[in-house]
C-alpha cells in the first residue's frame, strides 16, 4: 500500500492548514472565553463555516458524495490526513461540516435514508444549517453489545411508538440539534441481529425530554454528552431507515468510517501532545540540564513519535481496505485501530503532563482536555475489551489455516 499523499491530497492539507493558522489557533481563547460565559454557538462560528465553504474545505469525508451535492468527494484514505489536522482542535471539524456524530448520520441518510428522508433531514445538515445526534447508548444495559439495547420501537398503526432511556449522546444540547438517529428493538423475538431498527426522531417531538448534559471526567462538553429519555414518542412510520431489523446493518456501515474519523483526530492531538512535550523539554531545567537532556524525557520523546507513526500508518492501512472492501472486509483493523489510537493518545498526553509538570494538568496547557478526550474514546465507540475481543477472535480463526506449518516448525525444533 502507498500512503503517500497525492497532489490533490497534499493541496487539500497545505490549504487546510493554512486555514487552521489564520483562522482557528488566533481564535482558541476566544472560543473559551465564550463558552466559559455560556455563550453556545460562539459567536464567529457561522463566519468560519462560511469562509470553509467558499474555498472548497466542506464536506470532505463522503466517499459517495453525489455531483451537484455541497462538499468535495475523498475516499476513506484520502479524507483520514485531512481529519488528523482537524483534530488538533477539538472544534475545528464543525468549521468544515465534518464533526461527528453529524458525519455518521450524513452517511447513514446519504446510504440508507428515503429521498423524502434526504430532503427533510439530510440536506439541511450538509449544508450546515442543523446538527444532529446518533442515540444508541442507554444507561440500564451493557450497550457494548449492542443487542442488549432494550430501547422500544413499536409499530402502531401508521406510526412507531419510541420508549427508552439513552446517554452520552453527543450533540443533544446543541441549540441546533434538529433530530436524533434512534437504534432500538422493534421486533424483540426475531434473530440477534434482527431485532434492531433505527428511527429518525424530530428533538422537538412530545415526549423527548434532554435529562442532563452529563460530564466526562469533569469535562463539560456545551455540545453535550446526554442523557435523553423517550416517553411514548410517536414518529410516522416514513421515519425508518432502511427496513426493519436493518439496524445492525446500518450500524456496522456507519461504525467503520467513522472510527477511521475519530482515530485519524486522536492522531492530530497527539501530535499537539508531542510538540507541547517537546517545547517544554527545551526550555525548563532541573539540575543544571534541560529536560530532554534527561535519559527519561528524551525515552519518552521517542516512544512518542514511534508510536504515533506506528498508529497513523495502522489508520491508514484500515481506511485503504475500508475504500477497498467495505466495512465488513476491514473489520480486525477497524477494531484495532479503536484500541491503539486512543490509547497512544492518553500515553503521549500523559508523558507531556508529566514533563509540563504543575501546568500541565492545569488549564494553562491543553493537556488535560487531550488526556480527557484519549480516556473518554476508549469507551466512546466501544471498550477496549471488546475489541480486543474481536480482533483476537477473528486472529484464531485465520491462524486455523496456519496449523499445519505450526507443527512443522514444532518438529523441524
């Protein structure tokens, strides 16, 4: 595989950094300013996404992406570059319409959903104009397997009828939330992977109470991570995607490339971590020698950069097969990439805490807001354990077709 990036890709990312410099990094104490008044959208937001729009920086993650429809078509492999430099501000990607959960949602419409589905919902949403939410976890349930999601959805006439708790749904306080992606149960007595089904659920239909915005480790998102009861909410039946018992099917296409998203965006805040960890090593001293000229620091300057090169290129290496065979054919590199991206992040995070000391856990830095978001993705699209699980499930059954030269090497020993 060449991960070389093409003209076209490399012009994408010299124009989107520059971006970045002018208009994002002078205005990162003015977001937290404003939203540290309670000020949500910040004011400059509609600006900045207008000035994305005009130089062709919108929409950059659809692989399908139609002629005629707003945004720049890019594979999977071609967008992962594009989504790191995004993610070394955590709320640059609104900026270029490419914020999850909106990029799940936009794909699951834009593959799933009616024509009267994509004109209510999904047109608005690619031109920026709402936000959205995807409401799969519930608080009562391990939602790691998803099956275990007891979320109601049951036919009624010419409606479905919605009854469930669900949290840590992103974006549900967003003033412009307009609907929510529900995945619930509407048939709990067909096949394990049958029973699901998602819905589309105006924000403002009767009986959708947004409970709390709910902190992660003390970190308040204005976004949201929520927690969000449906009481005997009623959607005409036009608001299923797909059919019923397709749930798990839209999931697993709509999981695939956005875990390549999230996992590219960890990548750029531990780049962000790494070159925090590095300026500090070169200007503070103890005993008479800076920092990095400590065997410590300068072993962590080194893991470091190995280990974000060695999960930028298993990123890659997972969204090249995802253009290639689908979500289904990536699926071992999917779930590693879930375990090693987060995971790198909180390591190189916590390394440069460390090295920034005092400050470095304070406000002053960004760390602790990157160490946040590094522990929070390792449950935020499924825990570790269960991948691991996957990966070493799908590893045994591959190594069955080694036994043979197992057992040559054993008798050749």
């Amino acid at each position: 595989m060449d991960f070389s990036y093409s003209p076209r890709v490399e012009a994408l990312r010299q124009q989107l950094w520059q971006f970045m410099d002018r208009y994002i990094l002078p205005r990162l104490g003015a977001w937290r300013a404003e939203v540290g008044a309670g000020q949500y959208p910040v004011s400059f937001m509609e600006d900045l996404k207008a000035l994305a729009r005009e130089e062709g920086l919108w929409n950059l993650f659809l692989p399908s992406l139609k002629d005629g429809e707003p945004g720049t078509r890019l594979s999977n492999v071609e967008y992962a570059p594009l989504a790191e430099i995004m993610g070394r501000v955590p709320w640059a990607s609104e900026v270029f319409n490419c914020n999850a959960p909106d990029t799940g949602n936009m794909e699951v419409l834009h593959l799933f959903g009616s024509e009267a589905q994509k004109a209510r919902w999904l047109e608005p949403l690619m031109r920026g104009e709402t936000r959205s939410a995807f409401a799969m976890t519930e608080p009562d349930t391990s939602s790691s397997d998803a099956s275990n999601i007891q979320c109601a959805i049951r036919p009624d006439g010419d409606d479905y009828v919605i009854n469930g708790r669900k949290w840590f749904i992103t974006n549900a306080h967003h003033p412009h939330c307009a609907f929510f992606i529900v995945m619930g149960k509407t048939d709990p007595d067909a096949d394990k992977y049958r029973q699901q089904s998602m819905v589309i659920v105006p924000v403002d239909a009767a009986g959708v109470d947004i409970v709390r915005n709910i902190a992660t480790l003390n970190h308040v998102s204005p976004e949201g991570h929520s927690e969000v009861v449906f009481r005997n909410v009623r959607v005409p039946r036009e608001n299923l995607i797909a059919g019923e018992g397709d749930g798990f099917l839209i999931a697993q296409a709509r999981l695939g490339p956005g875990r390549v998203h999230h996992c590219m965006r960890a990548i750029g805040m531990a780049e962000v971590a790494l070159e925090l960890l590095v300026a500090r090593s070169q200007e503070r001293k103890t005993f008479g020698r800076y920092l990095h000229q400590h065997g410590t620091v300068a072993e962590w300057i080194a893991r470091s950069r190995i280990e974000i090169e060695q999960a930028r290129l298993l990123v890659l290496k997972t969204a090249a097969l995802l253009d290639e065979r689908g979500p289904k054919g990536a699926r071992k590199e999917v779930a590693m990439i879930k375990v090693v991206a987060p995971n790198v992040l909180s390591q190189v995070a916590d390394r440069a805490m460390q090295t920034w000391g005092a400050m470095g856990v304070s406000p002053d830095t960004p760390l602790a807001d990157l160490y946040t978001a590094g522990r929070v993705l390792r449950l935020a699209d499924g825990p570790d354990e269960v991948h691991l699980q996957s990966v070493a499930r799908q590893e045994l059954k591959q190594q069955q077709e080694q036994l043979d030269r197992v057992s040559a090497y054993l008798a050749g020993a």
